[in-house]
C-alpha cells in the first residue's frame, strides 16, 4: 500500500488470490519463465501470423487421425 499501487488491504488481498488462482490454472512457472513463453508465442505470431480457427481444429484433426492410425498399425 505504501508504493501506492494498492488503495486498500481488501486490494492486496484481492491480488494475492488472484495471483494464486492464476499459478493453479497456469502451473507453476519458474521466475520469469511465462513471461519468456508468451514473448516468443508473440514473436511467432509476428514471423509467421495466426491460423483461422477452423484451420486449426482441422489441422488437430487430421494429426489426430494420422496418429491413431500408426498406433493401430502397431498394434
């Protein structure tokens, strides 16, 4: 509260349960590791662009079908 960041307790406590609310749906991340996957997430999508949405859940598709074809034939 003294940097001025936070008006009241009720404020730090708030951002401290969401801060942990955050670490168990995101998983534990070394020191400054998420922030290093979501810059290079951001540096491929400025190299190489995104995929339309239903591009990409027919690409999944087709790896899924592929896959479980090479597990059926080792079977």
């Amino acid at each position: 509260m003294n940097s001025g960041k936070y008006a009241t307790p009720e404020d730090v406590i708030t951002a401290a349960i969401l801060t942990l609310e955050q670490q168990e749906r995101f998983g534990n991340f070394a020191s400054g590791e998420l922030d290093r996957l979501l810059a290079e997430g951001e540096q491929s999508i400025e190299q190489e662009g995104t995929l339309d949405g239903d591009e990409a859940l027919r690409n999944r598709r087709e790896r899924r079908a592929r896959a479980r074809k090479l597990f059926k034939r080792k079977q």
